[in-house]
C-alpha cells in the first residue's frame, strides 16, 4: 500500500499541470506534419505544375496547328465554291445567248458576286499562308478574263447582237481561260493539300511528345503517391486503431450514462409517486384535522356572535371579523386541500375533475374554455388519472403565464387500450423553442408520462399557439386489479 501511493503520488508531480499546458504555444500544422511527408507533398506538388505546364504549352501548340488546318480547310472550300460558280455562271451565259431570256440573267449576275467573293476570300486566306500567294497571283487574272468574256456576251446579246456574241464563243478565249483556271485551281488545290498533310503531322507530333512527357511526369508522380501513399495507410491505421479505442470507451461511456439516465428516471418517477402520496396523506390528515378545527371554531364562533348580539357594538364587530376569518380560514383549507389532491378527482372521477379544474381556472383568469371529455368513462387506474390532472394543471399554468392566449382547449379522449389528452392555445407559441432545452415544468410532463409508459409531445408555432398532446396505455382489467391490490 505505501509503495502504491507513493507511485501515485509520483505519477501526478510528473504528470503537466494545467498552468504548463496553458504557457506551452500552440502547435503550427507544420510541426504536426513528419518531414519527409511534406517533402512528398511539395515534389509531388511541383511535378503537377509541370505536368499543367507541358498541357497548356500542348494545347497552345494543338490549338495553332488546328487553326491553320481550318485555314487551309476554308481555302480548299472556297477554291471549290468557286470553280461551281463559275460553271453556274457559264451555264446561265449559254442560256441567255441561246434563249435571250432575261431570266438567265440574274442566275448569271449571282454567280459572278460568288465567284468574286471567293477570290477576294482567298486573297485574305493567302495573307495568312504564304504558300498560297504564287497560285493565287495566277488564278485572278484568268478569273478576271473569264468573267469579261462572259459579260461581254451577254452585253451584245442584250444588245441584240447575237452574231458578235456568237462569234466571241467560238473564238475560245473562254474555253482557254477555264482550263487555265482549272490548271490553277488543280495547283491550287495540290498545294492546299500539301499544307494540310503538314498540319496534320505537326498536330500527331504535338499528341505523340505531348503523351511522352505526360506519362513520364506521371509516372514520376505515381511514384512519389505511392510513398505518400504507404505513409498516408499507415497514419491512417494508426488512426483507425485510436478511433476504435475513443468507440469502445464511448460506448462503455454511453452505456455509464444509460444505466445513470435509467437510475435518474427511476428515482424521478418514484419521488413523483412519493409526492403524489405525501400530498395526498397531507391533504386527508388537513381535512380530518384541520376541518374538524376549524368547523368546532365556526360553531363556537356562531353561538358568541348569537349571545353577544346585545353586547357592545365592538365587540359584536369583532365577532364578525372573527367569523370571517374562520370562513376564509375555512376557504384557504379547502383550496390547499385541492391543490395538494382534489377531492373531485377521488369521488367523481377523472372526467369531472378536469372539466371543472378548467372552467374554473379560466373563469378566474377571464378566458374562454372548451373541454370536451366523454360523459361516461371506464374506471382509470389511480396513477394514470392524478398524471393526467397534473398535465392539465401545468399546461394551464404554462398558458396563463406566459402563452396571451385568449381561448384554452382540453380534450379527452378514452380509446380501446390508451386514453390521450390534448391541451392546446391560441397564444403566441413559444419563440426559438427548442425541445432538447426543456423547463422543468415541461420536463415533469414528459416524466410523468414516460414513466407510466406513454408518451409526450409538445407543438408550437409562433403567433399561432402551442399544443401539448399525451397518451397513457390503459391495462386490461386483470392488470387493473393487480394494480388496484398493490395500491391498496
């Protein structure tokens, strides 16, 4: 035994005292953190960087090489469009020189603008590639020529000089001008396929150094996870097997409170019970005793005030001042005697004694009531009804104290197997309440309730009233008579 307490003793002078752990400065996250696991984290960190580095410079090569092939991808389309206008335009010349129908006409005047309209696209597009100029340089005049050679048909056939126009055809200065634009064009077209083959190997060589160097970064990365990985399962075992011990003391904790919460429950219920009988003891000993007195007083009292009716008139003054306390004296009892067990509730029941509990609760407090409870009533057992009057007792209380309500409903109801009861306001509820904060008073209600068995709920609305609602299982009538015999 000395050696147990003077370990003990020791233990606590080197144990931290509060006034230690209070100087001692916080602990930074960066001395909580090992070493070597923030070093993983800041290599691994840098190679992220890179590996967004090398993807913005791929998306910035991808996305240049992507516009130059749309460049040369237009390019070939308008070099397309305009061999197709250009035919339109022959097409509808043949028509006019042939039918002198002026319908021809305006077919033919909007393949010219397509025609011009490509040419002068393709002159922006050769400013973008160079390799487009020389072509480009040869094709213009030959579609300028073109387009003369076909308005000046069309100029002598409105003229009505068809011969001329004729004559302008045949001599083929159209024909030779198509097959130069078709030799162009053809050039044209070779180079544009040329710089789009090289477009596309340039975006396939940007993919292919791009997945290089991304997988080779990953790979670094995947690494440097891996042992931060390794770290990170076993800090995170480390953890799991503390938070296994923290569950396992809570649970021993949480069953500690269980069985105190049941203690307290149990001596509640029985203090409640024990109240119960005291004041009930208390009012039966104040209406033998004290009645008794009290009503020895009252006739003593009546017969001096007969004899003293020709005596002094003070004195006939003071035998009415006493018979007049005698009667409130007699009053107080009476009130005492209900608050502590009403008398109501022993000879008539519990429907009558909550009936006239509230009218006459709201008759003195100026409010209107409603109650409605049955006429007839089985026989319910003695715990159940003094708990029942006891929740009205409070719910009217509570209401009068604080709820402003103007109209106060108590219903009882008795169904096959529970009787319920519902007390409810019209005031103006109960502000921010919250049911795991409960007055005692509520509290009470809930404990006499549970501890019979039932159950207790409390509703509440702002501005529109509070309800409190509870139920209470009735027995069989075997249990009745068992219950009834333990009473007794």
């Amino acid at each position: 035994m000395p050696d147990e307490d003077h370990q003990a003793i020791h233990t606590d002078h080197d144990a931290p005292s509060v006034q230690d752990a209070e100087a001692r400065p916080p602990l930074r996250w960066m001395e909580a953190v090992p070493p070597r696991v923030l070093l993983t984290l800041l290599v691994t960190a840098a190679i992220s960087m890179v590996v967004l580095g090398i993807s913005e410079l791929a998306f910035t090569e991808i996305e240049s090489a992507r516009r130059a092939a749309k460049q040369v991808s237009d390019a070939r389309a308008q070099v397309t469009l305009m061999r197709e206008s250009l035919m339109q335009a022959e097409s509808a010349q043949r028509g006019y020189l042939i039918t002198a129908d002026d319908r021809y006409l305006k077919p033919f005047e909007g393949a010219v603008e397509h025609v011009r309209g490509t040419i002068a696209e393709l002159q922006r597009l050769a400013a973008l590639l160079p390799q487009l100029r020389t072509p480009l340089q040869g094709l213009a005049p030959l579609v300028d020529e073109k387009i003369d050679e076909m308005r000046l048909t069309v100029h002598y056939t409105q003229q009505g000089n068809r011969i001329d126009a004729v004559q302008i055809v045949v001599a083929g200065k159209g024909i030779s001008a198509m097959e130069g634009i078709t030799r162009q064009s053809d050039t044209l077209l070779t180079e544009l396929t040329t710089l789009n083959n090289a477009r596309t190997e340039d975006i396939n060589r940007i993919f292919l150094l791009q997945r290089i160097g991304v997988g080779l970064i990953v790979f670094l990365n995947l690494v440097f996870l891996s042992i931060l990985g390794v770290r990170t399962v076993r800090h995170f075992y480390e953890r799991e097997r503390h938070r296994a011990d923290l569950a396992r003391q809570a649970q021993e904790l949480e069953r500690t409170v269980a069985e105190r919460t049941e203690e307290l429950s149990s001596l509640s219920t029985y203090l409640q019970t024990s109240t119960e009988r005291e004041k009930s003891r208390l009012a039966r000993d104040l209406h033998d005793e004290l009645g008794g007195i009290l009503t020895a007083a009252k006739i003593d009292a009546s017969w001096l005030e007969g004899f003293a009716s020709g005596a002094d008139p003070e004195v006939q003054q003071r035998m009415q001042r006493l018979s007049a306390s005698l009667d409130e004296a007699v009053e107080v009892k009476r009130r005492v005697i209900e608050n502590l067990r009403p008398s109501l509730l022993d000879h008539l029941g519990l429907a009558a004694a909550v009936e006239w509990h509230v009218q006459e609760t709201c008759s003195n407090a100026g409010l209107q009531c409603k109650v409605q409870v049955p006429d007839m009533m089985e026989r319910i057992p003695p715990e159940v009804s003094i708990a029942v009057y006891r929740i009205v007792q409070e719910s009217l209380t509570n209401a009068l104290k604080y709820a402003q309500a103007k109209t106060i409903t108590v219903e009882l109801r008795q169904l096959p197997g529970r009787l319920e009861l519902r007390v409810s306001d019209d005031g103006i509820g109960i502000p921010n309440f919250q049911p795991e904060h409960m007055t005692h008073g509520i509290a009470g209600m809930r404990q006499r309730a549970r501890s019979l068995g039932g159950s207790f709920s409390l509703r509440t609305t702002p501005g529109e009233g509070t309800a409190v609602v509870a139920w209470f299982p009735l027995q069989q009538e075997e249990g009745e008579q068992e219950l009834a015999a333990a009473a007794e």
